[in-house]
C-alpha cells in the first residue's frame, strides 16, 4: 500500500509539472525552467528509487512493526516524518552524489505532499478494513488469565474495551485452563503471579509451549500502572522501570521552552487587558491589584506564591472560616461556594469568564507553574489528601489542565483527580496544545468557573 502511495504520488507530480500546474505558487519563482526528463527515464532513475527510499525510512521508523501499541496519531507523525526524511535524502543525493540541484523543486515540494498524503490514505484504508474484519470475529486474539490472584483491573478494562481481544475470562488453575483448552483454543496466557521457583508457574508454561499458546505475564507491582513502564538494564540484568511522567527527561526541557516562548508572547499581548484590569480594580475598591495565595508546587515539597488579580473584598481570607457551612464541595478536601459575599463587583466579572489568572503568566515565566497541568493546590486541602491524589504533585501545577476543560468545578474532586493524574501519565506537547485551545472556548462560554 505504501509503494502504490508513493508511485501515485511521484506520478501525479511529474503530471503536473509537465503541465505546468504549481499547487504552491510561491515556489515557481525558484524553479522558473525546470528540465523534466522523459517518463521512462523518470521511472527508472526517480521513481522506483524513491519508492525503495520512502520504503527504508518507514521501515526505520517502525512503520512495518507486525505488533504495535501506537496509536493513529502517533501512527501519522511517523508518516510525516518517514516523508521528510526522504525528501532530505533525495536532495543530498542529488547535491553530494549527482553534484546537481534536483531538475524541479516545484516537483520535489508536490511529491512530498502527496507522498504523505497518499500514504496516510491507504493506511487509513487499511484500518478501517481490518476493524471491519475484527467487528466480524476475524483476527480477534482470545486471551485467558491464570494465577491465586484476579487479573488487574486495568488490564482487564483494556481487554474488554479492545476490539483486538477476547477476554474468555480467568482461571485459579491448570486443570481450568485446560478445560478452556478444549472448548476454545486461547491465543494468549496471562500469569497475574508468576513465580519461577514455583511448580505451577514451570507447568504452565510448559503447557503453553506444547499447545502453542502464547504466554506472558503481568508484574504484580506494575499491573496497576501502566504508563510509562520502561525496560532498563542494572548491568546487563534486564529490569522494568516504572517512570511516572514522560516529563521526566527530555520533556521536561521542551515544556520549559514552550512555557517561556508562551509565557513572554501572552504578557506582551495581554499587556493591554492586564492594564485595564489593574485600573478597573483600583477604582473599584482600591490597593492592592494583585492577591498571592500560597499553594503546593512540583513534588509536593515547595511552596510557590500563586499570583491572581484580587477579586475579593481585604482580608476575605480571615472570612473563610465563617463560610466553611456553606461549603458547596463536599466531596472531598476543596472550598467552593456560590454567591460568595465576598467577591467584589469587578470580581465577579473577572472570575467569571478567569481573568483575574492572568498575573498567572508571570508564574510561568519564573518557572513556579506551567500553562498546562493540574489545579495548584491550598496547604490546607493538601493536608487531607491520599497518597494516591498526591500522584499529581509529580509536574508543575497548571494555569490550565484536562480538569479545567473537561467540568471545572462541577467536577467530582475524585474525577478532578483521575484528569489530572491521566494528563501527568500521558503528557505530551500536542496535548497540552489541544487543552490550550479548548481553554479559550471554555472561558468564553463562561461556564462551572
């Protein structure tokens, strides 16, 4: 499928230049004669080694791996990628190799394009049809689990919900499973204890080598948590490596980077609206502009002075505890109440549609918080919290997060807490892109703030 993308493409390209048709006008004024050669000869000298170059680099990027947890997304910026790369090869043959320019960048720059395009198409095609397949019983892998314990309830949830598997279910011991064996013949064995010095587990996969049944098993200490389990060597001893966040490494640098380019465009944009705010509070009800409230930072170790544009009354801090029956959020460690008294008339504006935030951004620029990641939390609510809700502690706390995009505080604090720890497990750029720009139609509409 992806040789039949690659040769439409180059074909389609070639047409198109022999016709003079520029689908990016700009780059004609670099290519204003180009020298097309005949079509057999584009076959033979471009054509065919193009294929067998894009073929290489989709190869090199895992792109023919024949088991794969990718997903589509990730799946299609490999498709982008094994296109760039073979575009940057064919213009350093031609450059060190030919000791020539490419006959037609226009050319070039169309087959690119297409190149991907087409690709992507045709592996489009190829899952729609597979998942027709699977919906019908075809390719569908039967998977079994054995041991003393219950299989892990994720594992289990991913089973169930993967159109891939069939869960037949699990079994306390061989005799079952033999049993099972003889209905229907598993794919797939799943140990939840294994033990290399115990005979159950040496019978089992015996079993499962004699009746060509595929084994595996889960690491008991690992099985509740899936992301980011690495595999790493103590030497040369294999060992499994639990990371909790892809933040810890390289993408710590790069979100850094993204929060000071982000952070310094955002003030020097908003410096208008952060002025009329200033003004508006001042002639509402005087100094100070901004409030500081101090909450719990990265690790859960250091407190960061979180700045907000003052949308109480003075003091309303001394107030709180006079408020604490009126507290909306009884389901877990958060204060919220409506119609607070204390809120002033610009307030209200300002907290309705989150711009008292903005000082935020000067957070951001110190380094204290991120644009994107979870709520920064009181000491006070931090205090009641469990261990598995300090989880979320492990990256920088968020102007923005999954949470706040997905119910804000009509949230349950337990669902507040699940977004927040699946985009700590599962950050990445592109993700923090998307709540950034889910954000701005959620505040604009103006709603659970």
């Amino acid at each position: 499928m992806d040789a039949f993308g690659v040769l439409a493409a180059l074909l389609l390209s070639y047409r198109l230049r022999e016709a003079n048709i520029d689908l990016i006008p700009r780059i004609q004024l670099l290519d204003p004669s180009p020298t097309l050669p005949p079509l057999d000869a584009y076959l033979t000298t471009f054509v065919l080694p193009g294929i067998f170059v894009f073929l290489l680099a989709a190869a090199a990027l895992g792109l023919y791996a024949l088991y794969t947890t990718a997903s589509s997304w990730n799946e299609m910026g490999k498709i982008i990628v094994a296109g760039l790369l073979w575009v940057v090869v064919i213009m350093a043959w031609y450059f060190l190799v030919m000791k020539q320019l490419f006959y037609s960048r226009v050319l070039l720059v169309h087959s690119t394009f297409f190149i991907i395009f087409f690709v992507a198409m045709g592996r489009t095609a190829v899952v729609i049809l597979q998942r027709a397949f699977l919906r019908m019983g075809v390719g569908v892998r039967l998977v079994a689990s054995m041991g003393r314990h219950p299989i892990a309830r994720n594992a289990r949830d991913t089973l169930a919900r993967d159109m891939h598997y069939e869960y037949l279910g699990h079994m306390t011991d061989l005799h079952s499973l033999k049993m099972l064996e003889n209905k229907c013949h598993p794919d797939l064995v799943l140990q939840t204890d294994p033990d290399p010095t115990s005979k159950e587990t040496v019978a089992l996969i015996d079993f499962c080598r004699s009746h060509h049944i595929g084994y595996a098993f889960l690491p008991p200490v690992f099985a509740d948590v899936p992301h980011q389990l690495l595999v790493g060597h103590l030497g040369l001893i294999p060992m499994l490596q639990f990371q909790p966040t892809p933040l810890d490494g390289w993408g710590r640098v790069f979100k850094r980077i993204f929060d000071l380019i982000g952070s310094i465009i955002l003030i020097v944009l908003l410096s208008p609206v952060l002025i009329a705010i200033s003004i508006a509070i001042l002639i509402d009800s005087g100094m100070p502009l901004l409030y500081t409230s101090r909450r719990i930072g990265e690790h859960g170790r250091n407190d960061i002075h979180v700045l907000k544009f003052r949308s109480m009354i003075k003091d309303a801090d001394k107030k709180k505890k006079d408020l604490a029956t009126q507290n909306v959020r009884q389901d877990g460690p958060l204060f919220k109440m409506q119609n607070d008294p204390r809120v002033t008339a610009v307030g209200k504006v300002l907290r309705r549609f989150d711009l008292d935030e903005f000082p935020q951004l000067f957070n951001v620029l110190w380094g204290d918080m991120s644009l994107v990641g979870p709520r920064p939390h009181l000491p006070e609510e931090v205090s009641k919290y469990t261990s598995f809700q300090r989880r979320v502690f492990a990256v920088k706390p968020g102007m923005t997060g999954l949470a706040q995009v997905s119910g804000r505080s009509a949230l349950k604090f337990d669902e507040e807490v699940r977004l927040d720890l699946k985009y700590v497990e599962e950050w990445s750029l592109r993700m923090d892109l998307w709540i950034l720009w889910r954000t701005i139609s959620v505040v604009l509409s103006g709603g659970g703030s």
